[in-house]
C-alpha cells in the first residue's frame, strides 16, 4: 500500500492543482431551492401526458412498458435531447396510455391495469400495480426541489416500514441490504476501501425494493437515470422515506412495479429490458483465472502456466499488468521483458492458456509516442475549460485522456486493439478508467479515498456524444464509455469471436460491454464476507458477470483465508485471483502441498459445473435474471432470505453457503422455504424453512441442490478447450418433482444466434426421469450417466428408454445411484428408487 501511495503521489504540475482547487470552490455556491409547484397544463400524448408546473419545470410521464413507468421532469422547463447512455438503443414499441383526467388528479393507465395518479396541487406522483396497490408514491411532505443555482434536484419516495432495499451496483456495505443508509454515486478509486466506504468504483442507480404483504413478497425496481453526482438516501435522514437527488440534469427516473406478481424476476426482467443484458461470454472466460500486478518478464509467465499444469489445478486465464508496456505507454510492449509477444501467446495457447492485458486510459504525454502523436492530431483528448490538452498524472507520468464519450475518440482508441489482438490477445482489462488520477506530493490529503482531485476537474469539457458538457455530468460514464470503446472494437475487429473485457469503474448498462471486479479489496475475512454481498447487489443491478479479487488484492491471506476465498468465489461468474505487487505470491498452488490439494479440489468443482454455470448464463441473456442471485430473488415471500448475506444461489438450483470466518469446519445454512435441498456431497435431505447446521471441513464448500432440478456436469478438465470432448453426466436431486433445461453451444462465436444451440429438458418425477432436446447444435456432447443424488435405497432394475441397464453403481454413504447410458439419445430412465 505504501509504495502504491508514494507513486500516486508523485509530482503533478502545479498549474493543474491551482486550477483544480479554484474549481472546487463553486460546487458549493449559494442555494436557491425552489418546489416544482402544482400542475399548470396538461398535454397527452400516445405514451402518457407532458405537464407544465407552476415552477416553470415541465414533465412527462409516460409508459416504458406495460408496467414500467417513466418521469422524466426538466427543472428549467425545456427537456434535453432524450438520450442515455444507460439505456440500450434498440427498436421500442409504444406503450399506449389511457389518460382520464378529473379537478385533482390525472390518472394513467396501461393495458394491463398498471397505474399512475398524478396530484394536480402539488405535482405529485403514485404508481400503482395491476392489482390497484401502491408500488411508490411521492411523500406529500416533502414534494418534488430544484436549486435555481446550481441545477440540483431531488424527490422523496414514501417508504413502507418494513422495506428492504438491494442493488445501487457496486456498494461496500457496511450491510447487505441498503436500508438506513445514504449512498452516492460518483466514481472513485479506491485502493483498499473498507467496509462501508461510499462511494467506490461504479455508478449504478438501480435498486429493488421488496416487502412483505399479506405473506407475499412484493418487489418493485427504480432506477434514476442520471450521470451527474447522485445520491439515495435509504431513511438514513428520515426512515419515513426515500431521498434521492442529482447534482444537475433532469430528473428521470424508471418505476418497474414488476407487474401483477410483482416478482423480482420481473422487475430484473424489464430493468435490462430496458438497460440491456450481457451477451454470452466466450466459454473460456468461465474458467479460471490468474492474474497478479505483474507476471513478468515471459519467462516467469511461461513458469506460472507449467506449474497450473504441472499441480493439475484447473486454468485457462493469465493476466498481464501493467509491467508488459514500455514505460506504461498502452499498446506498446516492453520488448527486454516481452521480446515476442505473439510466440508467447501462442505457445500458451498450445497450453490451453488465453492471455488477457490491462488497458488503462491515460496515454503517457511523449512527443515520440505514437499513440500519443496520433490522439492528439485527431483531437481525440480530453479538454479543460480553457481548451487545452488536460494533463495528469498517472502510472507512466503526465498523461492525455481519450475522451471516451465522444464516438470519434473510441473509434479512434479502439483501433489500437487490432495489434494485441493479431497477436493473439484474448481480452482486455480496463482499469484506472472512474478516471482515477493520482495526488501530487503537495496536494493536501484529508481524505485520500475521496480527495476531489484525484479525478479530472468538474469543468473539463466531454463531446458526450452530441450532448457536450463538463466532467461534472460525465465523469460517471467515462469508465464505462471506455468499456464500450474496447466491446465495440473488439466486436468490429474480430467480428467471429465474443469480445471479454473488464472493467473497474462503470455506469447503469455496463453488463452490455463488460464484466465487473469489485477493485482493490483486501486480503481479510471481512472482506471475503463482504464480497459475497458486493456480488450479489451488483447482480440485482443487472450485471452478472461479477467477481472479486480471490484473496484479496492489498495484503497477504493465510493459506485458510486463501482456501476458502477460492471457495466462496468458486461459483461466482467471474473467477479470478489477482493481488499487489508487493504481497506474498497469491496461486492456488502457492500456500503448501496440503492447501496445493484443497485448492484443486475447488477449482476442479468449478470445472464440473461449468456446464451448468453457462446455462446459467444464457438465461441470464433470456430474462435478466443474475448468474449469482440472493436468495431473495428466488424465494421473495420468505422473509428469512431478505437478511441471508452468507449464502447465495447460482442461477434458481444450487445453493451455495461458503465458509467465511476463520477457524471453523460447519457453519449453519438457511433453506429457504418452498423447496427441499439435497446436500451435494452427502446426498442428505433439508426441507425448506429450516436451518440446519452443516459439516464444511478445509476441503469442502457448502453445496446444495434443489430436489427436482436436474443439473448439467462434466468430468474435470484443465482447461476449458477440453469440454467439448467430454461426455456430460446429470445430476438428479431426486425426492421430488421438477423440469430444469440446459443450453449448449459451441461456447464461442456467434453461430448461437443462428440457431446453433441445443437446449435439453430434464423432468423428474418419482421415478423417472424423462429427457427431450431441441436444437440444432450439432456437435452437442453425448450424455454419458445420470447420477441420481438423494437416493436412500438400493435400486430393482433400473431401465433406460424401457432396456435394464447394467450394473447401476449405489453408494449409500453418499445417497447417490449412477446410471451409465448406453446411447446418446436415451429419453426416459426408469426405476430409480
Ligand atoms: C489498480 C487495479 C489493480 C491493478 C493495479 C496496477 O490498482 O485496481 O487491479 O493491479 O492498478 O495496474
């Protein structure tokens, strides 16, 4: 940590830091808050109604879709160009609104009974569900302010007592659940936060709110689309309400009442409807990867791929940082250390090996650069109010920063990819990009995680794609702008193969071009714990591909802090390990022979359910639904899982409990109630709405299936370029009822799109279970067994398709019967006990 502070802190031009303080000084510039008034006229449109207040503001509210409302309220009375970078441009058809209108109000409808009421005097608004309850109201005391002066604006929400609040992206806590707390929005880098330090990396304004009412869970979603400074007060000020405002901009924001189930599934559902959702990832960006500030020079990269292989722990990513570049100058190589990048590549590629390379956005100012040169005769920079060239420091010294909401800028940067990925590159890393810049020795620190200058000036100019303004209003999408520069070329480049990138700091929409980690967290068991509940709220803010840093990025684990990180992290989307230059070397093979074992153990349980975990994915591509879900999200009207922060499920049937304190070997494990869970190792039963406690030795993490899905597995590979060589086995939790599907493809490529997948529908049933394909992917994989999980008895005759089959192997310790297949294309097993 001392050595990254130093370097951060290393001398910026004086100049910059004199202008940087003085434009500090107006962001606190005197107040004249104003209410929004009452309605003066009332204009309807298809969608819903435009209105005039007495303030001057004009409003539209109008339907997104059946059952998402939108407000959108201009303080100055002239609404902008309706444009955002959050939400996905895409054909949308218009969602037709009754308007009925009477002295006081003015009542919107849409097809399915979705409702507005608007209050003439004040202007106040309540969205109602398709069964005529409230989903959110304006609090009367507390109408609709805006500030004259500065451009803010804010609105209260009137909070239900028992409302609990998940999402807001990617936030530190201090509790899984966001209640009673005040959040902004404003990217920041934050090298070691801990627990509860807000703001971090991104900036995502969504939440979903869930309640229990009359013993069922009632969720609705509401998203402030905004890319000025923003904050939610969660009843922090007043528990009787929800605050939430904007340093400048509109006020437009999305209800999502989830329709008549008002289910979080669909509240999700139509949030990435509306935001996008993640495109399928290429296979290998499922594996697992290993990453380290920096492997370097090849030699030692080579060394860290053999010993993968050489343990037999399970690896198809390594990561360069920044150390490969020439003096840190991006897209260049440091050609003593990496004399031939391309042979190296393809040398781990032979291995099995993808190789992924930290991209950063500042471009080091160098008048032999050339990508510096070229940046800045294309104009391509980012300027300061004055017009010039904004420069600051960052790891290669006074940089230029591509502006990256300007179109022409990311085409122009993008560009660039084409060298790495002729050389074989697989993916990239966008980091540093909130932008995080760093302090000079003399700036005065008070608070170095959130001192202002650690970012451009708030008057720097951005284009903002035709929209231009300060860095004020964009710095909250400029790492997510560089994300997309990175999708977009890569897409473009290559256009055969499924762009990987990730990102540190994003917006609202970020899940459209990459994946999230969680930044610079810690080597402790707080933070173990703490990531669980990052993951699971950046999930319900519509981003699944998410990961921390396994065993934490500042700091040296303990060989069991290690092993059960990796353990915890094993069923998360994204899987990495990564650490700091200066701590102890963080491989799963690193920590002695005997944690060698156990780590292996759980890598390899991530390459068994590999199959599944793209299943997963691709769902989350069909509904929006996260990849690693709370338990909430599957079980709303059980109100013990609106608290459950140790636990969590991939996709809707395995349930994962890791162990996250030190020195324990059980834990106790909540099931939620609706569904009976069979323990994944032992094959024991757990009816839902009990707790049970469960032996977790060093070697072994928590897992449980849901009785009556049917989960895809494959034996263990190394890498995932051998899968589709290998058969599948199923595994049934029997002792109850239940269809699940898995999707196959070819894990790579677009063909997918085109009708090249195959989708298999399990239904078990006492007894039975019965398969069906659809699909025309044809180098599908053969099934090669079922493993029946649960299973107390030993079987009669078992038969597949009507024919005894062999030998069917019962082990009664781990309740489990395995039914080899004898052909591909069985569709019905018999007789399982
Ligand atoms: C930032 C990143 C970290 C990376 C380091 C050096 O701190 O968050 O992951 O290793 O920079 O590039």
């Amino acid at each position: 940590m001392n050595e990254r502070l130093t370097r951060r802190e290393r001398s910026a031009p004086r100049l910059f830091l004199l202008t940087a303080v003085l434009l500090l000084v107006p962001a606190s510039a005197s107040a004249a808050w104003r209410e929004a008034g009452d309605v003066r006229t009332v204009t309807r449109q298809a969608d819903g109604v435009v209105l005039l207040l007495t303030s001057g503001a004009r409003v539209a509210v109008t339907f997104r879709d059946l059952e998402t409302v939108r407000v959108r309220l201009a303080p100055s009375g002239r609404f902008e160009r309706d444009f955002s970078y959050a939400v996905e441009s895409k054909d949308r058809k218009t969602v037709a609104a009754n308007v009925a209108e009477t002295p006081d109000e003015i009542r919107l409808s849409s097809l399915n009974g979705t409702t507005v009421v608007i209050k003439r005097r004040p202007f106040l608004v309540a969205v109602k569900d398709a069964e005529g309850r409230t989903v959110v109201e304006d609090d009367l005391a507390h109408p609709v302010v805006f500030d004259t002066e500065t451009g803010a604006v804010e609105m209260s929400k009137r909070r239900a007592e028992w409302e609990t609040y998940y999402g807001l992206g990617e936030k530190a806590g201090p509790t899984f659940y966001l209640n009673s707390q005040r959040f902004v929005m404003w990217n920041t880098d934050t090298y070691g936060y801990p627990r509860g330090l807000d703001p971090i990396y991104q900036s995502i304004g969504f939440f979903v709110a869930l309640r229990r009412e009359q013993g069922r869970g009632l969720a609705y979603g509401l998203f402030l689309d905004n890319t000025s400074r923003t904050f939610f007060d969660m009843g922090k000020t007043d528990p009787s309400r929800l605050h939430i405002g904007a340093a400048g901009g509109e006020l437009n924001y999305y209800v999502f009442t989830g329709g008549r189930e008002r289910a979080p599934r669909a509240v999700l559902r139509d949030y990435t409807d509306l935001t996008g959702r993640a495109p399928l990832p290429p296979l290998w960006a499922l594996g697992n990867q290993q990453s380290r500030w920096s492997y370097f020079p090849e030699a030692r990269v080579r060394e860290i791929a053999r010993r993968f292989r050489e343990t037999r722990i399970p690896a198809d990513v390594i990561y360069l940082d920044i150390d490969y570049m020439d003096g840190f100058r991006v897209f260049t190589w440091d050609r003593s250390r990496f004399p031939d990048p391309a042979r190296l590549i393809s040398d781990l590629r032979a291995e099995g090996f993808r190789v992924v390379l930290i991209i950063d956005p500042g471009i080091k100012v160098d008048p032999n650069y050339h990508v510096y040169k070229e940046g800045q005769a294309g104009g391509h920079f980012v300027k300061t109010a004055a017009g010039a060239e904004l420069h600051a420091t960052v790891w290669p010294g006074v940089c230029a920063f591509p502006d990256f909401t300007d179109p022409k800028a990311r085409d122009w940067f993008g560009s660039y990819y084409r060298q790495h990925l002729d050389e074989g590159v697989a993916g990239f890393w966008n980091d540093m990009n909130e932008p995080g810049v760093f302090l000079s020795e003399e700036t005065p620190k008070p608070d170095l995680y959130h001192h202002p200058m650690k970012t451009f000036p708030l008057d720097a100019r951005h284009a903002a794609d035709g929209q231009p303004g300060t860095h004020a209003r964009y710095h909250n999408v400029y790492g997510m702008q560089m994300a997309r520069a990175t999708f977009e070329s890569n897409r473009r480049l290559r256009p055969g193969a499924r762009p990987f990138v990730l990102t540190r700091a994003g917006y609202a929409g970020v899940q459209r071009y990459s994946a999230v980690w969680t930044g610079d967290n810690v080597a402790s068991w707080d933070h173990l714990r703490l990531s669980v509940t990052m993951l699971l709220n950046l999930g319900v803010s519509g981003v699944p591909m998410v990961g921390a840093d396994v065993g934490g990025f500042s700091g040296n684990p303990s060989p069991e802090l290690y092993a059960r990180w990796l353990q915890a992290a094993a069923l998360s989307p994204f899987f990495r390990s990564h650490s700091e230059q200066v701590s102890k070397p963080h491989e799963p093979y690193s920590f002695g022979d005997e944690f060698t074992a156990v780590n292996r153990r759980t890598i390899e349980m991530r390459y068994r359910l590999l199959p599944y975990l793209y299943t997963v994915f691709h769902e989350h591509t069909k509904t929006g639904a996260p990849v690693m879900r709370p338990l909430w999200f599957e079980y709303p009207s059980d109100e013990r899982t609106y608290m459950a922060d140790d636990q969590y499920l991939v996709g809707r049937d395995l349930l994962v409990a890791p162990v996250v304190v030190e020195a324990t070997t059980k834990r106790r494990v909540y099931f939620p109630r609706g569904d009976a869970w069979l323990d994944w190792w032992t094959g024991r039963r757990y009816e839902g709405g009990t707790d049970a406690e469960i032996e977790a030795p060093l070697d072994r993490l928590p897992l449980f299936a849901r009785v009556g899905a049917v989960i895809p597995t494959q034996p263990v590979v190394q890498h995932t370029g051998e899968m589709l060589k290998t058969p599948l086995t199923l595994v049934a939790a029997r002792g109850g009822a239940g269809t699940s599907s898995f999707y196959e493809d070819a894990g790579e490529g677009y063909e997918h799109l085109r009708g090249a997948s195959r989708t298999t529908t399990a239904a078990l049933e006492p007894g039975r279970l019965r398969l069906t394909r659809a699909g025309a992917y044809a180098v599908s994989r053969p099934l090669a067994a079922v493993e029946f999980l649960g299973v107390e008895t030993a079987p009669g005759e078992v038969r597949a398709d009507g024919r005894p089959v062999a030998n069917p192997a019962f082990d009664a310790a781990s309740r489990r019967l395995v039914v080899q297949l004898p052909a591909a294309a069985v569709g019905e097993i018999t007789g399982v006990p």
